[in-house]
C-alpha cells in the first residue's frame, strides 16, 4: 500500500474531468473540508489524506458524554482520550481542531432514545442514531456554517456518481461496509458529505497512515456501544429508565406461564441463552410483550420472519418511494448488521402499511433494529434507502 494508491481510491469515487478528487471545479488548496475527527485511525487518515492533497481542512472532534466515565472503556469512540488522540492527529499534520461540546444534543437524541426503546421492548442501534440525529445533521450544519465545501467521515462507505446524482454504495471491503448503519443518509446530506476510504480495506488503511506518518495508526478499532464503559447496557438503561427491570412472566407460544424474568431489558429476540427454562427442549425469545412484561419463547421454527413492517423509512431510489411498494420491487435487505442481504420485495401489508416480504428464511427480526433496503441491478452494491423495524409477522402468522 502506498500513498498514491490512497489517493487513487479517493479519486475512483468521483472521477469526471476538470474536477479535483472531491467533486469541485477548484484547486484543493481553495476546498475547504471539515473532517469529523473521532480520534481513531480511519477519520485520523482520512484528515491526513486530505491535507496531503493540498485541501484545507479542519479537525472536528464531538465530546458527547461525559469523559470521567468514557476513559474507563478502552476502545469506546469519543471518549476523552479519544478526543486528546484527535487533537495529536491534528497537530502532527497541521491542520486546526476544534472539540464541540454536542453532550445534551446525545443525551437527548440518542442516549434517552435507547433507553427508551429498550423499555418498549425493542433492540435499538444508537450508532445509526448517532449518525442521524448528531454527526449527518448537527455537525454538517456547522461544517456549513464554517463555510466548508463539504464534510468527510472515515465511514466505510462510497459515494458514486449517478445518472439521477450522488449515490451511496457499499465498501468494497464486505468486512468493514457500514452502509447498514447509514441507511437514513439523505439526498441533501449525500450532496455534502464524502468518504474517501470506501475504495479501502482496513489493511489498507492502516498502511497509508503509516505512509502519511499518523500517530493513531495502530490504534485498536473501537468496540460496543460508545456510551457503555462497562459493556452492560442494562446498567445505562436502569439509570436513565429507573424501574426498568421490573419481573415478569415468561410465556410459552402456546400460552403456558414458564416462570418468571427480571426485567424485558435483560432479553432480545433470539436470544437463547440465560432464560433459565428446563422444558427438554431449546427454547428462544420470540417476542417481548412490553404493556404485559412478558418474554414469550418458543422453538427455534417460531423465530422464522415473512413480513417485516417498517417506519421512518428513507429512501434513496431513483422514482417514487409509493410506487415502489405499490409495484412490490425487487430488493435485497439486510435486517440485522451482522447477516447478509437476503432476496425480498417492498409490499403493503395489512392494508396500506409499508412492508418488506422476506423470500428467505431469516430468523431473530427484532423491533427497533433497521431493515436496509439494497439494488439488486447493481449486485447489492447500491442502497435504496431503509426504515426502522416497527413489528414482524411470522411465517405461521403470514
């Protein structure tokens, strides 16, 4: 891996002439970009790709929750350490840096959310929130504000130049593609942002930051939930939701009461493990009933999904949202970030709601987790959108 090789992977996203590498019919040295800078290796080159280029940029790092408890966590995003990694990225490669106290806008958009839907008996992802509501929203509009041309993240994710405009893609790394957790990426966001590491895998990565001389370079990736420094979340939940794990039944499919649970936060659709049931047979949590605080479990045939109802959804196809789920097109979808996309096709379902049939077996749906929406024209390369899963229909329901 070398330097022009970064560069190369750079330029491949947008490449038509007369424009430098990020879109711009100007000179990189008259592009400002602003870099959101969390203070591991990917956003660290990122910043150290750009300024090598010639383009000014400014290092923008988010203080999100309070540092006292982050620095307990090692490899958790945006702790204080973290941010003292960003700041020595950036004066190692000359570039200013600024820290933007954002703690009330996560305590409010993502932390009280998460609590929130884990309550309601749901499986949130704060990272997609956090992308949502915080960096793809609040920091863009400040990166506007700075007069930047656009806003770059170290998301593994590309940028491709369309015939209807920008499109979001898939990383051609499959291992590090983030596309699940960026789904509600809009149109007018996509016009702004850029990703100049979808064209690399991780290896790649790190090897131009040694190229580029960044300190961060053999930083460990962060892990879990920023939020978490213990790794249990039923901690953070039971502090922001006092009472949250309140007892109760666990209820077989067929309707017997199995025993009893310490709280609906303690479970996920799927889980196997630590229910505590001897019934001679394997036993998985079906659904959560949050208004009756019930754990309903069953076998394993039970947890099979054919409909999945959506909310909030975000599209990014090129016609109408309506008249793709009236025609029932085509698609590929992921409902969970760690499976691949399966075959499906964009319905409605009971009615007018918006729905996604599965046409494969896919097993563990839960409420509160993404279903993301890919082309299946462009071999999954290209996301269509996605929504938030509301509700599932299982196969014996459908």
């Amino acid at each position: 891996m070398s330097y022009g090789t970064g560069v190369q992977a750079l330029e491949s996203q947008i490449p038509p002439s007369g424009l430098n590498s990020l879109g711009f019919a100007k000179a990189p040295e008259d592009t400002r970009v602003v870099v959101a800078m969390s203070g591991g290796v990917d956003s660290s080159v990122t910043a150290a790709l750009l300024k090598r280029q010639g383009y000014e940029v400014i290092g923008i790092t988010l203080q999100l929750y309070d540092h006292g408890v982050a620095i307990e966590k090692k490899g958790a995003c945006c702790a204080g350490q973290d941010i003292l990694d960003a700041r020595r990225v950036s004066e190692a490669i000359g570039v200013p840096h600024y820290v933007l106290d954002y703690e009330r806008r996560f305590q409010e958009e993502v932390m009280e959310e998460f609590a929130s839907s884990y309550v309601a008996g749901e499986t949130p992802i704060p990272c997609i929130l956090c992308n949502e509501r915080v960096k793809f929203r609040d920091l863009l509009e400040t990166a506007k504000d700075l007069g930047a041309d656009c806003m770059a993240t170290g998301h593994y994710i590309r940028r491709v130049r369309g015939a209807h405009g920008p499109e979001l893609h898939r990383a051609v790394d499959p291992d590090r593609d983030q596309s699940y957790f960026l789904f509600t990426t809009t149109r007018d966001q996509l016009d702004f942002l850029r990703f100049p590491l979808g064209d690399l895998t991780k290896p790649e990565a790190r090897n131009l930051a040694e190229d580029l001389s960044v300190p961060t370079a053999q930083k460990p990736d962060s892990q879990d939930i920023c939020f978490v420094p213990t790794g249990r979340y039923t901690s953070v939940i039971e502090r922001l939701r006092p009472g949250a794990g309140e007892p109760g039944d666990v209820v077989h499919v067929d309707g017997r009461i199995l025993g009893q649970h310490e709280g609906i936060i303690h479970y996920t659709i799927g889980q196997r493990r630590g229910l505590g049931m001897a019934t001679g047979d394997p036993l998985f949590v079906i659904a959560l009933d949050a208004d009756k605080r019930h754990v309903i479990v069953g076998p394993r045939d039970a947890l099979l999904t054919k409909y999945v109802l959506l909310r909030e959804i975000n599209w990014l196809g090129d016609g109408p949202m309506a008249q793709a789920f009236a025609e029932n097109l085509p698609v590929l979808v992921k409902v969970r970030s760690t499976r691949p996309p399966i075959e499906a096709r964009l319905t409605q379902h009971d009615g007018d709601r918006l729905a996604v049939e599965l046409l494969g077996d896919e097993e563990g749906v839960a409420p509160g987790q993404a279903c993301v929406f890919y082309d299946p024209d462009s071999g999954g390369s290209r996301i269509l959108g996605g929504g938030w899963i509301e509700s599932t229909r299982a196969a014996w329901q459908a």
